[in-house]
C-alpha cells in the first residue's frame, strides 16, 4: 500500500455539498460564493497547505457518468489516498439508496485494495431550518445511519459528522 496521507478525496453525489465544503476548508466561508456554484465537471484538484504541509483535494463531480469514472478507474484515484471525506444530502431523501451504493462501492474497492484511509461521512445539509422538520425525516435519517455502519468494514477508520452550509471546516481538520 502506498502512502501518501495528503491526498483527499471528496465524493458523493451530485448536489451533496462537496465543493461548498472544499470552499470552506480553502478559507473561503462566504455565503455568497456558494449560490453561484455550478456542477463539478469530472474533478477540480486544489492544493492548500497546513502547517508546512501540503494537501492535494480532489472534488469529484458526483453526477452518474463521473462516479462511474471513480469506479471504473479506481487505482488512479484511491491509490495510497489518506483521507476520503463522503457526502450524503441529508434532505434528499429519496436518494439515500443512490448514495448509499456508491458508498458501498467506494468501500469495496477500498477493502479489495487494502487501502485503509480515514473515512468521514457527513450528513450535510443538517441546515438549522431542518430541526424544525427533523420529526418528518428522522425515521429515514436513523434507517440510513444503521446502513451506513453496516457497510463499513470494522478495518476502516470512518466517522460520521452533521454538516451545514454554516459549518466552518478549517485547515487544520485536515490532519489525522
């Protein structure tokens, strides 16, 4: 297994809030800037650098034609990768099943591979309108929790965050 713990990876599917939290992790929280996101084309890499450490983030586009990409490619992609940071819109409900296969995906190759980077999962989009409306959604919301940690592997590090637009990711989650 190769290493190369500054490499992260951001999945999910399309509309998730992958690129609003690389934004954040690049410093740049401004409200604002995230209504005028479009749809990840294929994936953006940035660089940031913490503590003297560089961090190479790849944000991949998570419509279907670019997580079968992932897929497909797998070795080009989670090759000695340190971190992989998965995104499920918590608010579109109707498409837990969707995002839960393409984590068990993810998974799969990770396990054929023996590549064992640390997995955080974040239920993004908890917006604090949403605990108003939590009562409609928490039976689906408990339901994805018990599929998510009957799908990974006991070998993987892995945790799972609530997240918002709101949320501030620093630099220095970065690490470990």
């Amino acid at each position: 297994m190769a290493e190369n713990n500054n490499r992260i990876l951001v999945l999910g599917l399309d509309n998730s809030g992958k690129t609003s939290i690389v934004f954040s992790l690049l410093g740049k929280n401004l409200l604002s800037l995230h209504d005028q996101l479009i749809p990840t084309i294929g994936q953006q890499m940035k660089t940031i650098t913490v503590q003297g450490n560089p961090y190479m983030i790849l944000d991949f586009g998570g419509q279907e034609v670019y997580r079968n990409d992932v897929i497909k490619n797998s070795e080009k992609y989670f090759l000695g990768v340190g971190k992989i940071l998965y995104l499920i819109d918590i608010q579109d409900t109707e498409r837990y099943n969707l995002a839960l296969d393409y984590l068990e995906e993810i998974i799969k190759i990770l396990e054929a591979r023996d590549e064992k980077p640390k997995l955080v999962i974040f239920l993004h989009k908890y917006d604090p309108n949403l605990e108003l409306e939590i009562e409609n959604i928490k039976p689906k919301v408990r339901e994805l929790l018990n599929k998510i940690r009957y799908l990974i592997s006991n070998n993987l590090d892995y945790t799972i965050k609530k997240s918002t637009i709101f949320t501030v990711f620093k630099s220095s989650d970065l690490h470990g």
